[in-house]
C-alpha cells in the first residue's frame, strides 16, 4: 500500500490568495460595471528593463547556432553571473565573496524552500509573525513541526510577532532555536532590520550555534544609508548565515525566473555528536544532484541587469515602485490612518481603524472604495488588525484608489 506523506495534510490548503480572489470575483460578478484596483498584489507589472531583454534576445540567438549553442551549463551558475553578482552587490558594499559561495538558481522560494532539507528534522525553527508563508510551510511539509493549533500557529515553531512595539523587527529570544528565518526589508510589514538589530540577531546565532537565513529579496528598494543591504555587512555574519536575493521584485524577473544563495565556506552546522560540518559544500551537494541550473539566456539577461545602462533601468523600475509607495504611505497617513513600512520596501502596514479585523476591513475597502487589499492575518496570527497595501502597480490606479479611499471618511 502507497502511504503519503501526512506532513502535506497538517496544511492549511492555500488559504490566502485563493480566497482573495474568491472574494473579488464574487463582488465583480455581483457588479459587472465597477473598476476594481488592485493593491493586494505581491507581483511586479512594468516590463522588463531594454538592457536585459536586449542580453536576452542575443542569448536566444547564440542558442540557434551548432558554434554557440550550449547544453547543460553549471548547476551552480555561469561564471560571468557570479563574477557580476561578486563584484556589484557585494564588493561594491565591502563585502568579498568567493565564487563557489555563490549558488545562482531559478527563484528565492525554491531557495527559501529547498535549504531546510540540508538540517535535521530535530532543529528548532523560529520565524517572523507574519511570515512569507514558504519558511513555514516546508518545514511542516518536512516533518519538523505538529499541527496547527486554534490560533493559526503550528506546533513545534517559534513564533516571534513583529508589531509597532519592536518596530516589526523582534529580538533574538530567550530560549535557543536552531535555524531562524529573517526577512527584511519585510514582506508583509515593510520594516528594515538596522545594523545593530541584525548584529543581534548574528550575536545570538553565534552563541547559540543556530543558522540564519536572511531573505533579501527587497534590498533594492532599501533607501536610507544606514540601514544594511546584506547580512553580511554584520562583522561575523558569514560563520551564521545564508543570504538568499532575487531579481525577481528588483528586475521585474517574477515571470523570468533567476536568484541566488550566498553559502559561505565559514559557514558551519553540526552532527548529532557534535562534530563541525561545513555547510557550503551539502547544498553544493543538494544543487548538483537536484537541479540542473538556470538557462543560459536567462542568466546572460540577468547579467546585463548590472552593466551601466542596466542599473540605471533597474533603478528606475524600482524608484517607478517607490514614488507609489510614498503616495499610498502619505495618503493613508492624511487620511488618518496608522501606517507603517513603504519607505524602504514596496509594502505598506495598515493598521485597520476601530479594533476592525483584517478580513472586514478587506471587505470593506473592495466594497465600498473598490480597491483590493491583503489581510494581515492571511500572513499569521500577529498580521491580524493590518492590511498590506502593495506598491507594485500603474501609478495612476494607485492614485485613483488612494482618491476612493480618501473619500470613504
Ligand atoms: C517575492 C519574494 C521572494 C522572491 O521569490 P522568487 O521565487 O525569487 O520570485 C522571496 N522572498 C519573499 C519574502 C518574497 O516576497
């Protein structure tokens, strides 16, 4: 008899987005003459930079001829992409990485989903409350959590809540976890982890033997100086942790597919006896029999992302986002709502007004200012009594909604 692996039945099925949409769709259907605007959306919508489609294209053409075609290339990456990668995110921010830390893939998901297999299933987990849902979800699906419990929490993780008291960015906590998941700038809060918060965080790994796993998916909307872009910026940072980045928001490569994973040689975790393991060399062991790399021209497209008329492209795809979320941020603020987040990442926090739940106040604002939102709690328990406000969208429908919503008062 074929048993399944009942980890996949602790899930909650695909509560979140789905139900939006179910929502949406029923209001249309109901009102088939209403302009709905979309704010809710974690996807970007301008098209790719010229830079890179024009990489791209030259690429598609190499593969069309017997003298320039290529195969299977490194799993790990092209060197050319890991020299560009070593060279403008890094060494440009004084960070000096080699090229076998380097792991260039098709998505942070995959990476912020895959890298859990390479850790005992007796580690410790510890997540952000809310979450970007793939930390906790693949840990479940691994076997290293108990069911959900009635507050929306799975047995067996460490939650730590982010709310306007820590500023959204929790202290490392009193008992010792093992593998800690940070993301920041944050999705769904839209806070920024400074120096010393992180050099917290990268003490406590160190005295605890724990692993990080930092997120940096947005570091390209970060705006102010001083806050960090990678964790490795941190003093000691490359002895705890692996950084994950994604062109994906940064790019607009959502439809593209190309990350990377930064997994360095310093880095350690232990067997049962307590013996010292090397790090880097297992996942180069998981990519290697796992995954087969990204494709040629997606990786010559990504390349060109760094040359100087692809910074500049990429910069203004990014500023495109921020001057939406500094409207949606100084907008709600004059209309009197508590906002947070939108100055260094594309999302906004709302704090929903008079003690309302989150899902009533999504209801509300596609009901009565037409304007799709995401409810904090669809991220965890401590999401609850917010909404996400996305900056990724048409700068005039983000107008336009802001204008519906200042006239719901
Ligand atoms: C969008 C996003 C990513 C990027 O995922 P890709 O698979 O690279 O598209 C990673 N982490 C977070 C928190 C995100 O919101």
């Amino acid at each position: 008899m074929i048993t399944i692996n009942e980890n996949f039945m602790k899930l909650k099925a695909g509560y979140l987005f789905p139900e939006i949409s179910r929502r949406v769709a029923a209001y249309q259907k109901e009102n088939p003459q209403v302009r709905i605007i979309r704010l809710g959306i974690g996807d970007v919508t301008l098209p790719l930079p010229a830079a890179v489609i024009e990489a791209f294209h030259k690429a598609v053409a190499e593969m069309a001829e017997a003298k320039t075609f290529k195969g299977y290339g490194p799993e790990q990456g092209y060197d050319f992409l890991i020299q560009a990668v070593i060279e403008n995110d890094f060494r440009l921010r004084g960070v000096e990485l080699k090229a076998n830390e380097v792991f260039i893939s098709d998505g942070s998901k995959c990476d912020t989903g895959n890298i859990q297999e390479i850790f005992g299933l007796e580690n410790t987990i510890a997540v952000t409350d809310p979450v970007y849902p793939v930390y906790v979800d693949t840990n479940v699906m691994a076997g290293r959590t108990g069911p959900q419990n009635s507050q929306g929490c799975y047995e067996g993780i460490v939650y730590l809540p982010c709310t306007p008291a820590n500023q959204f960015t929790p202290e490392p906590p009193r008992e010792p976890v093992d593998l800690i998941y940070l993301c920041y700038p944050n999705n769904p809060t839209g806070a920024v982890a400074t120096k010393e918060a992180l050099g917290r965080w990268v003490e406590y790994a160190r005295a605890n033997k724990a692993i990080i796993l930092f997120d940096a998916a947005y570091e390209a909307f970060i705006t102010d100086a001083a806050i960090p872009h990678s964790i490795y910026e941190i003093p000691g940072a490359k002895e705890v942790a692996i950084e994950f980045r994604s062109y994906s928001k940064t790019a607009g490569f959502t439809g593209t597919r190309c990350a990377y994973a930064v997994v360095p040689q310093e880095l350690h975790a232990y067997t049962r006896a307590g013996e010292k393991v090397a790090v880097n060399p297992i996942w180069h062991r998981r990519q290697t029999t796992k995954f087969n790399g990204v494709s040629y021209p997606v990786q010559r497209a990504t390349e060109a992302a760094y040359s100087a008329a692809g910074k500049r492209q990429v910069r203004a795809l990014v500023d495109y986002y921020m001057e939406n979320a500094r409207i949606i941020r100084t907008s709600m603020e004059q209309f009197g709502y508590c906002v947070y987040g939108g100055v260094n990442a594309p999302y906004i926090w709302v704090k929903t007004p008079n003690g309302t739940n989150s899902w009533e106040y999504f209801d509300m604002l596609l009901k009565e200012a037409h304007v799709v939102s995401t409810p904090g709690a669809g991220f965890g328990p401590a999401g609850e009594g917010f909404l996400r406000l996305s900056a990724f969208g048409q700068k005039e429908n983000v107008l336009e909604a802001m204008d519906r919503i200042g006239k719901l008062a």
